[in-house]
C-alpha cells in the first residue's frame, strides 16, 4: 500500500469517525410542557415504534418521539410500548 493511498485511508476513516460523533450530539430541545402528550400516547408511540422508524427513513415529517411531551410519564410509556412490542417478539424468537 502506497503511503498516498495510505494517507487517503486515514482521512477517510477520520471523516466517517467525525461524521459519526457529530450524528451523536444531542440537538436542541423545547420545554416540557404540562399539556404535552401523555403516558397513553407514550406508550402508543412506543408499540408502533418499529413501524414509525422505517416511515421516518423515507420522510422527514415523521418522527420516532414527540418532544413535546409533559416529560417522565411519556417516557416511561414510551420504554413500556418498546417493551410490550419486543419482548414477545424475542421471547418467539427463542428455540426450544
């Protein structure tokens, strides 16, 4: 490998490397709000979860989780959906 090649290497995996960490940075953030979305539509946008996420590869208007939301009680149906829709899922997953 020639040291040119080599050197395009290294950048290259640099680029992917910051590219990769800036993804990972938290984004800006509205309040929570008291008449934010819920436990109930937590836990709705935690069950449809996997459907949502494949939508919002293809559009920027759908997202996986409401920000606005009136804070713990939405994130704790929201895990509590996830939970609902994964765990039969792998629990069928498993061999006997």
């Amino acid at each position: 490998m020639t040291s040119l090649r080599r050197a395009g290497l290294a950048a290259g995996v640099i680029l992917v490397v910051v590219l990769t960490l800036g993804a990972c940075a938290a984004g800006p953030n509205v309040d929570v709000s008291p008449q934010g979305l819920g436990f109930w539509w937590g836990l709705w946008h935690g069950l449809i979860l996997p459907v949502t996420f494949i939508i919002s590869l293809f559009t920027d208007t759908v997202t996986i989780y409401e920000v606005g939301n009136n804070g713990n009680w939405y994130n704790f149906g929201f895990v509590l959906g996830i939970a609902l829709f994964s765990g039969p899922a792998m629990a069928g997953s498993r061999r006997r």
